[in-house]
C-alpha cells in the first residue's frame, strides 16, 4: 500500500479543506490516517467499525487487549458513546477539555469491541489541537487512535516519525508539524465511584486534585507489576518507548549524576554509548555523544523532545544510553513514568 503524505497547511484554508474531505473519505471507507494531536501523532480509524480498527492493531503489530482511545471533536458527541457521566467526570471535563486528558467511560454498545479491547469501559478524549478538531470534524465519525508507532517504540511527535514505522502500513499521514506537549495524554478513569489515574501526563496529578481532591493513583504509574499483578490501562503493562540500546537511569543532584554517568562512560568504553542530558550539564560529559532533552527549568521542554530523543538513540546506533532522572513532581512524574518504561525500571538513584 502507498501511504499518502499530506501537509497542512494554516495559511492556505481551502488545500487543508481538501486534505481534511480526502482524510475524510479514507476514514469513511474503512481506512486508517495519522494525524497530529498536541499530545503526539494518533493513528486513526472509525471508532464505530470494528473491521476498521482491527487493521490498526494489524498495522502498529499491538496486542488486541490494548484498547484505543475514541477521539471526539465536540461535547455533543458523547452522550452517544458512553453511560453514566459522574459529577466529577463533568467537572474534569469541563476544567480540561478540550486537552490532553482522556477519561474512561462505562461503554454504550455502539463501540465495538475492537476499540475497548474488549473491556466493558471505554476512553474518551476531546484534543485542542485544532488539525486534530477539523479531521475528526470531517469524519463526522469519532475516531480511534493508539499512539501512531509501531508498538513497543517511542511514540511519534513528528510525522517524520510516523513515515519511519508505518510507511507502507497505512493510507495517509496528516503532516501537521510537531506536537505540542510530546507525551500521550493523561489518562483518568471516571467509571468508578472514585476517580482514579490510570496514566500520568501533562494534565497532572496536583492539576487533577485541585479538580478532583479524592483522585487515587494507580499502582503502575509509578513503578513496575509483580508479576500476575494487571493493571488498569491495559496499554501500561506492555514494554513501551524502547530503543535498541539498554538504557539505564541515574538520578541523583546534578553533580553526583554528571559524576556517575562520567564514571559509567568509563566502565562502558568498549560500547558505544550515549548520554542524554539536560541544558544545565551538557558540558560535564566525557564524550561528545550528548544528546539534549530540554532543560530543568522548563520540565515541559523535556517531556517535548523525550520521544525524539529516545528516538535519535536508534538513529545514532548507541549501545548503552545513560539518562539523567528528575523529580517525580508535576510533570516530573509523566517524564520518569516514559524514562523508566524505556529503561524496563533499570534505574541508579544516587541519593538513597
Ligand atoms: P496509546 O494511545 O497508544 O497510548 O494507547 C491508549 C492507552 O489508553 C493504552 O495505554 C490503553 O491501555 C489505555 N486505554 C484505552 N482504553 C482504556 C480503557 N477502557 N480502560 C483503561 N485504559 C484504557
Ligand atoms: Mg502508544
């Protein structure tokens, strides 16, 4: 198959017409589309068709048990979708949509089993990102959309990342430049009495308690399962975000970690290693493979360029990757929930 490429662009209102009607007939005949939300690319398909979305799971080679997250562009189309909005749901909804939360719903049976994975639930999200709105807006259909990557690789924040895994695999890509935020979406479960976090992203924790102050934490956003120990987003047991290279965290005060990454660097000279760093230590490395995430200023900088990043580690051909950890604070906790998926938990902490 020949997967079309399209660019939009905002300056030129009738050719993204066009490429949204084109986007549109592909989705309505049962094919699927990469498009950009502000949180990464989504692969999308007709939520309601089943035979749809079975080509998704085909195409990124993920689990069937892994459910999609069904993406709407206006509020109104909801109520067709799901059963029992809480309280509490109406009032995330309304402090954070349209964003980068993703609420899990009771499931009316309009949405197949193929996109809840055949769970009884399923998740919502309304994105802000405005290609994203006019795509889904001319689908007339909600649409489904894992992460558009191959599964058990980073998730894509460019299209260019899109093109590498799933060219070929699929009918079009929307090219609409790189996503905002760079992490999938915060993902809460509603279904309950309780409100629960199922996946940390840039909507965080102590953004959601001010919302919703009785919110519990699922056990695997922190760390990793026992095993037989299933979590509640399905997607979270999965190795996930995984270059080729074994990675390994250190976290720790700056200096300790430049110190232990440098001795690191010296143990693992027979490899080629890399090291991925940060604004405020780029310069203390022994060794010019230095890749910069963002800086610790700006938390948000890093959960931006993390996939890329991750990403170039293959491009470069390293071995072993050194990454420096943070804070499990804000947004710290989304970024080291990613680094130590991408890490399988191999971490060093230096302060304990
Ligand atoms: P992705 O967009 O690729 O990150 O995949 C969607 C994520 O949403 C996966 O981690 C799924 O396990 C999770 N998810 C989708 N539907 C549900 C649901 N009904 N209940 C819990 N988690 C879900
Ligand atoms: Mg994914």
């Amino acid at each position: 198959m020949e997967t079309k490429i399209l660019t939009v662009d905002n300056t030129d209102p009738q050719l993204n017409k066009a490429i949204f009607t084109e986007a549109a007939k592909v989705i309505n005949t049962g094919g699927l589309v990469a498009f950009p939300t502000e949180t990464v690319y989504g692969l999308g398909a007709n939520a309601l068709d089943g035979t749809a979305v079975k080509k998704i799971y085909e195409a990124k080679g993920r689990p069937s048990d892994n459910p999609l997250i069904a993406h709407i562009s206006d509020i109104k189309q909801l109520d067709a979708l799901v059963k029992d909005i809480s309280p509490v749901a109406q009032k995330l909804m309304k402090a954070f949509w349209p964003g980068p939360l993703t609420l899990v719903f009771m499931k009316k049976d309009i949405i197949p089993k193929e996109t809840s994975g055949g769970l009884d639930t399923v998740a919502i999200r309304f994105p802000e990102n405005r290609t994203a709105q006019q795509f889904i807006t001319a689908c007339g259909v909600p649409i489904a959309a894992p992460s558009a990557n191959t599964s058990g690789k980073p998730s894509p924040t460019r299209a260019s990342h899109v093109e590498f895994d799933l060219n070929g695999k699929i009918d079009m890509i929307i090219d609409g430049g790189s996503c905002e935020f760079g992490l999938e979406s915060t993902i809460v479960d509603v279904s309950g009495d309780t409100p629960c976090l199922l996946r940390p992203g840039s909507i965080t924790l102590e953004m959601l308690k001010e919302i919703a102050p009785d919110i519990t934490v699922d056990k695997v956003v922190l760390g990793r399962l026992n095993d037989g120990e299933r979590p509640k987003a399905p997607g979270m047991k999965y190795t996930h975000y995984s270059p080729d290279a074994s990675v390994t965290i250190i976290r720790g005060s700056v200096e300790k970690t430049v110190a232990e990454i440098n001795s690191l660097l010296e143990e693992h000279k027979a490899e080629k290693c890399g090291v991925i760093a940060t604004e405020e230590t780029k310069d203390g490395y022994n060794t010019k493979n230095v890749l910069v995430i963002g800086t610790r200023k700006h938390p948000e900088t890093i959960a931006a360029n993390l996939f890329k990043m991750l990403r170039k580690c293959d491009f470069y051909g390293y071995e072993t990757v050194f990454v420096e950890g943070f804070p499990e604070s804000e947004l710290g906790l989304a970024i080291m929930n990613r680094l130590k998926k991408a890490a399988g938990y191999s971490i060093i902490e230096l302060d304990k």
